[in-house]
C-alpha cells in the first residue's frame, strides 16, 4: 500500500515534468520570431524612394493588381529584377489584400 502510494506520487510528478517541458517548448521565445521575409525588405528598401511606404501599405489589392502596380513604379523609376518582383508582389499580395 505505502509502495503504491509512493509509486503514484512519483507517477503523477513525472506526468507535471513532461507536461511543462511540452509547454515551454511550445511557446516560442521572442528572438526566434520569423525573419522578416524578402518581400518586406524589398519593400522597404525599393518603395520608400519617391513616397512614404503607407501609400502602398493603405492599399488593398489583388496580386494581379499589385504586379500592374509595381510594373507602373519601375516605369517610373523603381529599381526591381523580374526575380525580385515575384518575391514583392507575392508579399504585397498576402500582406495587403
Ligand atoms: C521612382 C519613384 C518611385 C518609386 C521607387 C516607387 N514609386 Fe510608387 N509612386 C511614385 C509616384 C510618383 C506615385 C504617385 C503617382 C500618382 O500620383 O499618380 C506613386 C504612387 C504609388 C501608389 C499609389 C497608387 C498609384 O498607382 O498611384 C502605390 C500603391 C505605389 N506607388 C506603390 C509603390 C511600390 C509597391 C513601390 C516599390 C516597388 C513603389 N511605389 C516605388 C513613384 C515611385
């Protein structure tokens, strides 16, 4: 009786020690948060040339209407490879739609 008694103790402590280590692995710690992606920086290091980014980011369009869009900028003067393009219109298209 005593033994089984001490066996539980120990039972149910172990379960507490898993369950918290579960716990803390699943809460991520604040400097592994995600990398801001290279849509984001592409944005902020080619669109706030000629005006302030929240001309682009109070819009909300689709992704067809941000590739005419960033197509209209490099017109006028925005800097952006074809590769680049894909990566900022598919960011714009997920972040402000
Ligand atoms: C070479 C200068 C320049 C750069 C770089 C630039 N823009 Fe513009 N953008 C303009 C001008 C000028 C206007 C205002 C156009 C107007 O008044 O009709 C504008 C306006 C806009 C507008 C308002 C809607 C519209 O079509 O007029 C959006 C959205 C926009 N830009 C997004 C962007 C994005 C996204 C980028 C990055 C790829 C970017 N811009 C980079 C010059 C630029």
């Amino acid at each position: 009786m005593r033994v089984s008694g001490v066996v539980a103790v120990l039972v149910v402590l172990l379960g507490l020690v898993i369950v918290s280590a579960c716990a803390r692995a699943a809460t991520p710690t604040p400097t592994s948060g995600p990398k801001p992606s290279e849509g984001e920086a592409l944005l902020r290091e080619r669109c706030a040339r000629c005006h302030g980014l929240s001309l682009v980011t109070s819009e909300r369009e689709s992704a067809d209407e941000w590739r005419a869009i960033v197509e209209d900028m490099i017109r006028k003067g925005a800097t952006l490879n074809a590769d680049e393009i894909d990566a900022l219109v598919d960011y714009l298209a997920q972040t402000y739609r």
